[in-house]
C-alpha cells in the first residue's frame, strides 16, 4: 500500500479526498490539518502541522503529496501568513526527501478575458486580485525549492462550490421562501463541484508522476450563467425537495468577461473527467444545507 500525504486535510478539499480515500486498499492517508481529526478509518493517520514542522510526524514511506493547505481569507495578513505556511512546508517536503507533490494552485493566476474561450495551460498569466498573486507565488516557490529530480506539479483549479459562493445564497432564501434576487443575470461562471476536484487530484497520484506536465488545470470543461443556476436552484428546491418555486428578481450589473480552463491535458494524461453536473452540484449543496438545519 501506497502513502499519501494530504496537507489541508481539515478544508472542503482535502476532506474530501480523505472521505474519498478513507478504506482505500490502494493509498494510507497522512492527513495532516492544524489540529487533529477524529478519525475510525484503519487506513487515515492523523498529524498536525506543528508536529510536521517539529519533525515528530512520521513521513517516511511517503510516495505523493497533495499540498491544499492554504487560507481562504484574502486580507493581506492572511494571504502572507499562507506564502510564509507554504515556504516553509515546502521547505519540510524537500527535508524529509519527498516526492511526487501536488500543489493546488488556481486558475485565478491567469489573465482574464481570455483569448479562447478556454484558457489552455499556456495562456497568459496575469493575475487578478492578491490571492491569484499569491497562488502564483507558490508555484514559483515549487519551481525553486524542488529541482529536476523531484516530480511535482500545480493544478490550477476552478472555483469550487462552497457555503462563499453566491449558490448558497440562492439554496438558502430558495428554502426559505424568501426572493432570490439574480445580480448580473448573464455573468459566465464555472463552479466546480469539491467531490469532483477531489476525484481527480486522487487520479492525478494514481497516474505516472514522472510523465506528469508542469501544470495542469482542473475544472469542469463547461460553464453556465449566474442566470441558469438561480432557476435550476429553484427548479430543483420545488420539484426534488417539494418547496413552492421561490420568487425570482432581477438587478441587472455589469458583466465581466469570464474564460474557463480547458481540462484536456488533465483527462488525456490521467483518464479522469468530471461526473458531477450542476443539478448535483446543486442537489447536494441543498441536502448539505437541510442536514445543518435539522
């Protein structure tokens, strides 16, 4: 049996691919997280970053890395603190002689709108806000720290699905039977589902670390609009779930030009390819949200 470890274990990804590979016959998962998981799984072991960075976690036999950990809170202090986190992570990957590491980066590095459509690995990059600069900064630190003879990779995921997300909202006032009002109708979106990401970064380790590209983007290959998710929100509340159809409302804004990445390289190179569409991404997100209620 292989070892994997999984920094971020604690966050929306790196839970999920923990659950995904929880009684796994193919990968012992270190779940490394800022404070220990409770956790029944023969196949998981549990260990907290300060016992990485203290020298007391037991890494040896580590074959992969998938490197989530990092900050969803984009002020200044906390992108930093995460730079300085991930440098020095890094820093212990290449002490303890790690190898065939995943570092989850964002498609927020690249220039937006794109030139196609979909934005290829080569496209342009030009980050948008602080937390595009910071991913990027992790990918040069990759470049760095850890030379030819190691296999590493980024993966530049899509956005994910997540209690943040303007979804929420519409599942939440949906349920409710409060209006769901619909900023920027038209605005292009692509929002992936966390199960999904976690099923191909798994694919990813499964897959031939020495033939593995520089970078790689993870997403859904498809986009919608903000639009087309409010009525299939509203849809799915009222015919899956037996909710009256919520009230609709419009106030229309300005929108900006939106480019999704183009996951060719990932699905040829590994054979994955996304499962989860937006009517379970969206049915799943409300069951989530009807549990926490209960």
């Amino acid at each position: 049996m292989k070892k994997v470890l999984i920094t971020g274990a604690g966050g929306l990804l790196g839970s999920h691919i923990v659950e995904k590979l929880k009684n796994s016959d193919r990968w012992h998962v270190v779940a490394a997280s800022r404070n220990p998981l409770q956790t029944d799984a023969q196949n998981v072991t549990s260990v907290t970053n300060d016992e990485i960075f203290a020298g007391t976690a037991d890494l040896s036999d580590v074959n992969a890395v998938i490197h989530c950990a990092f900050s969803r809170d984009n002020s200044p202090q906390a992108l930093a603190e995460g730079l300085i986190f991930t440098k020095n992570i890094f820093d212990c990957f290449k002490c303890n002689g790690l190898d065939n590491i995943i570092n989850v980066s964002s498609q927020g590095l690249y220039k937006q709108p794109g030139q196609t459509e979909f934005l290829k690995e080569s496209a342009p990059i030009a980050p948008r806000d602080a937390y595009g600069v910071t991913k990027l900064a992790t990918e040069l630190l990759m470049d760095s720290i850890f030379g030819e003879n190691t296999n590493y990779t980024n993966v530049r995921l899509s956005s994910l699905n997540m209690p943040q997300r303007f979804t929420q909202y519409f599942v939440n006032n949906a349920l409710n039977g409060t209006p769901v009002k619909i900023m920027g109708s038209k605005q292009k979106v692509s929002l992936m589902d966390a199960r999904d990401a976690a099923n191909g970064l798994i694919a990813l380790i499964d897959s031939l670390p020495a033939k593995w590209q520089k970078a790689y983007n993870l997403g859904t290959g498809r986009h919608t609009t903000v639009e087309q998710l409010a009525l299939l929100t509203a849809d799915i509340v009222h015919k899956k779930f037996g909710y009256a159809y919520p009230v609709l409302e419009y106030a229309e804004r300005e929108v900006a030009e939106y480019s999704p990445v183009d996951i060719s390289a990932i699905c040829a190179d590994t054979g994955w390819s996304p499962s989860c569409n937006d009517e379970a991404m969206i049915t799943d997100m409300i069951e989530r949200t009807l549990r926490d209620r209960a």
